[in-house]
C-alpha cells in the first residue's frame, strides 16, 4: 500500500487533488442509520415506501415500485454528474461542495446518481433510498451527510393514452433544451399534461399521507439540468412554507441515453431528515446519530404511523468561542473550515457563523472570524472541555498555513 492509496469499502483509490473526504465523514459509510428499526428516519422511510406500495399495484394486487435502499455511496462522476445532463460548469460539481474520493470518484450528492443506470437496467418504477453526502455550513439544520428518497416511473404511449391518434412525442427525437418552463421541444403538450397530473396527484398524497390530510401545500416552479419543466413542493407547517421535495418531468436524453426511447418518466427527490424533523419535533438533526436510548427509545417499538412527539432528553447549556484567522495561502472555503472544526469537535459542534470577514487594505490578506456554538447532547459541557476542544480546532487551522489573531 503507498501513501497515496487508501481504501473506502474494500477498494482501494488512489489521492489527487481533488480528495478532500476527511477520516470523520467516511466513519459514516456503511452506519446506515435509515435502517434502524428504532430510528425516526426508518419510520419515515417505511411510510414513503407503504403509500407507494399501495398507491400502485398491478392486476395482481402486487406492488410494481421495486426499492432499492443499499445501494454503496461511493459513485464515479458520471453517476453522480453527466448521466444527469448537469454542466461541467456547474457550481454542484465544485470541490467547496462535495466529498471527492478523488478527480473521478465521490460520496454521493444525491440519490439521483443511481437514476440512469436502474434504468438502464429495465426498471420503469423505482424507489431509491439512501445516505448522501454534502459539503455545508453547520448547524442545527445541516449535517454533512443525509438521506434522500428518490423516484422514477417511466410511462409508454398506450399506458397514458387510450386514443391511438395521441402521442407522447412531436419533432421525432428533438431532445433540445428549449429553456421553456411548459415542457421540452420533443414531448407533446398532452403527454406532458398527462404526466404532470400523476406526478403531482402522487406527491399531493403523499405529503397529506406523512403531514396531515388537510395540509396546506403550493408548487413552486423550479428547474434542474434533469428534469424539465420541474417544481417543488412546499407544506405549511408550524406557520411557515418549508420545501420537502423536487421534482418534473425526466429529460428526455436521459432516457434515450439508458436505451428507453418509447416512454415519458418524471422522477422526484425528497430529504427525510426535514420531514422526521417537522412530524416528531425534533430540533436537532445530530440526534438522528445518537445511540443514546433518551432519544432512541421514543421511536422504539412504534407502529409507523403512530404520532409521536419527541420530548427533550433536556437541554444543556450552549457553550460560545469565537476564533479568528488570517486566511492560510492557496484555496480555502468556509467549507474547509467546516470540515476540519467537525473532524476534530465532533458532535459537540452545535452550528458554526462566520461572523466577521475581513481584507487588510494595505496587504489584501483576508482574515474570519467564525463562532463555534458547543453543546452536548447528553451533558453539560465545562468550559475546561470545550476549551481542548476550541484550542485543538486552532491548531488544526494553524497546521494548514493560517495565523490566528
Ligand atoms: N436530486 C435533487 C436534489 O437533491 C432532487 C430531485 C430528484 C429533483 C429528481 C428532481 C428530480 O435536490
């Protein structure tokens, strides 16, 4: 083994410029949180997967969406990027932004890197669940990794149209982004009308299934390089909008490039840590890694669609510390320092600010000053603690080029 070898899931990759995945965030590979039976993102996920069971069956009564929830994080950037027609340019693709194993390989960014090859494997309905990795600010909200539902139906001219003078597409294969919310240059108008009832009927349900009945609910026009024309879908809840899914009608270069050139498909993508956050109140997304039973036992031995509320263990007191740097030579993104304060503080990092940015006019250099939030889930933590803490973070800054002021 060279130093520049290491091994994720018993392959091994070779290090370039590009890798930037740090020991604490590959530590999550494999947890598999959202498969626990007393983890609230189980619930959640086994009640996305029963409305869908339900919703479509075949003549037999048999469920037709196959799920598919293991499939391994580690995707190449074809997966992850081109299947999925995003730009070279696009600022997804950023380093800032991903975990890259390396210039060809990543954790991935969203469930939607396994769309094209299911496909391309003769699929036309599917569930696809899993852990997916996102470089971001931290705080109560964020986490470095989370899970996404995603899903697929492709539909053939005689599933949609009893009428055999109507068609699903115009022009032959003119599969051209025309930069048109209503609908791609290839597809009829009626197809996609068609289309875009069953997406949002399916997704209407699907939200008064895990909220609640009479939720209120609006469509709010998107767009994403994979789907075309695209929406998001936003409940009222707790006096506010909040946004659970993405979704549209598939690109149609999608599936001509898995080999499908008779059907239309829309797809969607949905976070469960928000959702289980909004339908149990729970107001920390680091309590979904928690193994402590104050938390797991709430969700133990509980029917999916039991209402629950979860009840504070109790709540410690926050702990401030700022720090301030100039800005080591070379890149550095507040996502580097995101990384590094949560390699080495860990879940005691509560949320992290950047407060003050500052450039020196005579020298250009550019110092930050960030405040770190430090609190325990499970204790009361002493400022003698976090102060090891907060020192080994500056260390770690220091150890990267930069001055602390
Ligand atoms: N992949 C998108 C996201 O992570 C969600 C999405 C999936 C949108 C499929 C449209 C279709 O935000």
């Amino acid at each position: 083994l060279k130093t520049n070898d290491f091994i994720l899931l018993n392959q091994n990759y070779l290090k370039d410029e590009y890798t930037n995945i740090t020991d604490k965030v590959s530590g999550y590979i494999g947890r598999n949180i959202y498969l626990q039976s007393s983890n609230p993102l189980n619930l959640v996920r086994q009640r996305i997967v029963n409305y869908f069971y339900k919703k479509y069956v075949n003549r037999r009564g048999n469920p037709i969406f196959s799920i598919h929830d293991n499939l391994p994080p580690i995707v190449n950037v074809t997966q992850n990027f081109d299947s999925l027609l995003i730009p070279k340019d696009h600022p997804s693709r950023n380093k800032s932004d991903c975990y890259y194993i390396n210039k060809k390989f990543l954790l991935r960014a969203h469930m939607t890197a396994h769309q094209s090859e299911l496909i391309q494997s003769g699929l036309n309905n599917f569930l696809i669940i899993g852990d997916v990795y996102r470089r971001d600010e931290i705080d109560r909200t964020h986490y470095p990794v989370f899970h996404q539902v995603d899903a697929v139906r492709l539909r053939s001219k005689t599933q949609i149209f009893s009428d055999d003078n109507l068609h699903i597409f115009e022009e032959g294969t003119n599969t051209a982004f025309t930069g048109n919310q209503e609908k791609q240059a290839c597809h009829t108008l009626e197809a996609v009308k068609v289309v875009e009832f069953e997406l949002k009927d399916t997704l209407v349900g699907l939200a008064k299934a895990l909220f609640k009945e009479n939720t209120k609910y609006r469509w709010v026009d998107t767009t994403f390089p994979f789907t075309q024309p695209s929406w998001e879908l936003e409940v009222f809840h707790n006096e506010q909008w909040i946004e659970v899914l993405g979704c549209g009608i598939m690109q149609q270069a999608i599936l001509n490039n898995a080999g499908v050139h008779d059907k239309i498909g829309w797809a969607f993508g949905l976070g469960l840590e928000r959702i289980a956050m909004c339908l149990y109140q729970i107001p920390d997304i680091r309590l979904f890694w928690s193994c402590d039973s104050g938390f797991l036992n709430q969700f133990k031995n509980k029917n999916v669609n039991d209402d629950i509320v979860y009840t504070p263990i109790s709540q410690y007191p926050q702990c401030k510390n700022d720090l301030s740097f100039w800005l080591p030579p070379g890149e550095f993104s507040a996502n580097d320092f995101y990384d590094l304060a949560r390699t080495i503080g860990g879940d005691l990092i509560e949320q992290i600010e950047l407060i003050d940015e500052f450039k020196h006019p005579k020298t250009g250099k550019v110092s930050h000053c960030y405040r770190i939030t430090y609190r325990h889930m499970e204790k009361t933590l002493t400022q003698e603690e976090v102060g090891v803490i907060h020192k080994s973070i500056a260390d770690g800054v220091k150890e990267l080029g930069a001055t602390i002021r």
